[in-house]
C-alpha cells in the first residue's frame, strides 16, 4: 500500500486494536474517510477510528458467521460519524464489463489530470 502512495498503513490482523494506532498516526483525531470492509468483524475499530464527524463508506453488513454488524455504547458514543452503505457489485459483474470494454476497445476521455 505504501508503494502506491499511502503514508502509512497498519495491518488490522497484528494489531487487533488498529483504531489506537489511527489515532496516533493522525496525532487524536482520527481517520476520514473510513472505507469499512471487514463488515462485522471491523466496525468497532472503524467508528474507533474515525475523526468525530467523519464519513465511514460501509462495504459489508454480515458475514456467514455474523450476519450483521454491531456497535458497542462505548464506541459510538465517542463519534458523530456518519455510516454510508456503499453496494459495490460481484466481481463476475466486473469482469463481464472488463472484457466488453477490451473487446470493444472502448476508452476513457479524460478531460482534465489533476495532481496526486
């Protein structure tokens, strides 16, 4: 992640409690945007994590094991945060369009680069 621009990245599996180390790499406040896709799982950590009026783009609402998501007292009462549901599709779908795309040739027209 780092080598396509992130300024840092903490890995959610070593480090259980990664919304602490949000809020220390961002020296308090927290991440916004949040983009949650761990669903049940990661949520907790996700509110932990984000500034207190953030944006947090919910990916995934249940697993197999948990089929949907939960968020203790203590966690939602330090944020404001705002939860979106984002759908995203299947990944069949997007292959389906990744091939019509190449095997029409169709490209993009890009008006306008803006700098990273």
């Amino acid at each position: 992640m780092k080598a396509l621009g992130a300024d840092a990245v903490v890995n959610y599996r070593r480090t259980p409690h990664w919304s602490r180390s949000v809020r220390e790499l961002t020296d308090g406040p927290g991440a916004d945007p949040v983009v949650e896709t761990g669903g049940p799982d990661t949520i907790e950590q996700s509110v932990r994590a984000s500034v207190l009026y953030g944006q947090i783009a919910l990916l995934t609402t249940g697993t197999a094991e948990r089929p949907g998501i939960e968020i203790s007292h203590a966690a939602y009462a330090l944020s404001l945060a705002t939860i979106r549901r984002v759908f995203v599709g299947r990944r069949s779908r997007f292959e389906d369009m990744d091939r019509a795309v190449s095997a029409h040739g169709l490209r993009p027209v890009i008006g306008r680069v803006l700098p990273f």
